[in-house]
C-alpha cells in the first residue's frame, strides 16, 4: 500500500503514536517540518510507587491516548483524513503500553486505507538529532544513553547500523535513579542527581571508572552504583551534592572516552547523542570540548526530544518511507527487542 499522495511529489503526512512505557504521546510530521506533538508523562502518577507499575502505565495510556491525539491534530490543524501514513513504536518497551498504542495506530490506518510503519524506539532516539538535518542521516557514531538503553552504534544511514558497544548491566540513566533512590531524593532519581551535582564537588570522590581498559566499546555502571551505596554509610551527614557531581563525573567520564575512542576507530567526524541523559549538562558540556578538540561534530537532539517522544517515531517513519517502506499491519509488539537484530550486527 502506498501512501496517499505520495504520488504528487510531496513528502507524506505521517502521525506516529508512543506508547513503550509511560508516556502517551502524538506527533505529525512532513519529510522534515515537524508539525506538532503532545506528550503526557505520568511521573506524578508513578512518583508514588517510586517507579513505573505497568498496570497503572497502560490504564494512563487508555485515559491519555485520546486527547493527546486530538491535540496534535488540532495543533497542526489537521485531520485524521489528511493522514497519508501511520506509526506506532513497537519496541522495545513495556508489552501493555506498546500494546495500546500499537493497536491504535493500526486501527487508524485500516480505517483511513493508509500504510502503517512500525518503529524500533531505540532507531526513533538514534535518529533523532538528524531531524534539523536537511540531508537526513549520515555516516556517523550514535551514542544512545537513556533510562533503559546505553549503545554506542555506527550509522552508515537510515537503516544501516552496526552495533559498536553496550552496556553489560545497568544503563547509565538506570545507575541515575539508582544512585537517586539511594540518596533519598525524589522520583525519578537521574533528573534530580544531575540538578544538585551542580552545587557539589566533582572531585570530592573518586569514584571507578568501569571498563576504560576493555579494548572494547562496552560499557558496566552497576560498580559504579554499587560504590556509592558502600561509600553512604561511611559519612553522617552524607555530602549529598558532591556525591552527586563525584558520580557524575565518573559517568561522563567513562561515557566520553569510549565514545571518543570509537570515533577515532571509525574514522568518521560526526557524533550524535541521544535518549534522556543527554539532557545532562555536564554530558552536554564535556561532549562539546572533546568534540571540539577533535574536529568532530557533535548533533544533540533538543531537550524535548532527548526523552521519550513521539516525533521521533514519525521522523524515523517518514524516513522508512522515503527509503520504499511498505505498509506492516502484521507487525506485533516487540517487548523484548534484540538489538544485534534490528542493528543488522
């Protein structure tokens, strides 16, 4: 099935929906204009529990689905008529989120008679910082570094990846919270560790930096979180902010100099960064220097589309698209997507 009006040489109107965990959000997109998306995040909601309950995440998503779509319609001031395609994240995720929105994506585009595309959530964040790109992906090494993904990937362009290194344990935005759940301070933990590391002192402890003599780009923070768990009970007070910023430098440290090394490996001089610890400034700000020292581009997504969103979804189905993608209404869910498949590794 082809997407309506691709035929008359404009690029296709694609709305994508994601739904991987808790946050219901919409998007519409043409070839590169973002025309508007709607995110609601249920962290006040799970906040209580101290992290996200998959009943509660897929109940949010009924109530949330609706308006969030209707807002993103009635934002770009367009109809589900106007659609010429429809996508959906797939996975990885929770199975009862990506469920819903999955289910609704592909009902929508049964009932317009529109191609529907389904989309790895990790392909949606490795993608993204090319969105303001107008030449689209490019050869390059992506760093995706979130709450439940740390990958180091080389791109070869939309689609052709191989996979360089990755976490063996705990993500780097995982050992975020942990640390934050330890210290006591609120939900989700990873924001609120970055905030006050900025009153602390980075070098008050020197905490381990895992795996920087591997050889390989892979990468291990579960030490890292265990050390300050042993560290805790030793200080009363505990220094809180300069536990914060120690940790976090022990994080970018190690995130900067595999990722550096392998850009030297593969002889490429673009990076780009992406998932939810990319908001981090003291990431953002050691990133810049070494990329700076380097010759080497550095592409970072926008804040808003660093965490989990919706235009991401769309961008990657709209560049499947571009690419002769055909319509999927047989694709199910994939919780527990492998990531040397869709890698192609």
């Amino acid at each position: 099935m082809k997407a309506a009006g691709q035929g008359a040489g404009r690029a296709p109107l694609v709305l994508a929906l994601e739904t991987s965990c808790d946050e219901s959000a919409a998007a519409l997109i043409r070839g590169r204009d973002l025309l508007a998306a709607e995110v609601f995040s249920q962290i006040a909601i799970h906040g209580k529990y101290g992290g996200v309950v998959p009943e509660v995440a897929s109940r949010n998503h009924l109530l949330a689905l609706r308006p969030v779509l209707e807002a993103t319609l009635a934002g770009a001031g367009v109809r589900l008529a106007d659609l010429d395609a429809v996508a959906a994240t797939a996975g990885p995720g929770l199975a009862t989120s990506l469920m819903l929105g999955l289910s609704l994506a592909k009902g929508i585009a049964v009932a317009l008679r529109r191609p529907f595309i389904p989309v790895n959530h990790i392909e949606g964040h490795l993608l993204s910082p090319f969105l303001s790109e107008t030449s689209g992906p490019r050869e390059s090494v992506g760093l995706v570094v979130s709450g439940g993904h740390t990958l180091l990937v080389r791109i070869y362009g939309t689609g052709k990846y191989r996979l360089l290194g990755k976490t063996l344990d705990d993500a780097a935005g995982e050992a975020f919270d942990k640390v934050g759940k330890l210290l006591g301070l609120p939900y989700p933990g990873g924001p609120h560790v970055a905030k006050t590391a900025l009153e602390g002192d980075p070098r008050r402890f020197n905490f381990p930096r895992s795996m920087l003599g591997s050889g390989d780009y892979d990468f291990s923070f579960s030490g890292l979180k265990t050390a300050v768990r042993y560290l805790l009970p030793k200080h009363a007070p505990v220094p809180v902010a300069d536990v914060c910023a120690s940790f976090q430098e022990a994080v970018v440290d190690i995130l900067v100099a595999k990722t550096m090394k392998a850009l030297r490996s593969e002889g490429v001089d673009t990076l780009a960064i992406s998932g939810g610890v990319s908001c981090n400034i003291r990431l953002r700000e050691q990133f810049t220097e070494a990329c700076r020292v380097a010759g080497v581009q550095l592409l970072v997504a926008p804040s808003a589309l660093c965490t989990d969103n919706a235009a991401m979804i769309a961008y990657v189905a709209a560049l499947k698209l571009e690419n002769g993608a055909v319509s999927q209404l047989e694709a199910e869910i994939e919780p527990s997507l492998n990531s040397a498949r869709w890698l192609n590794a």
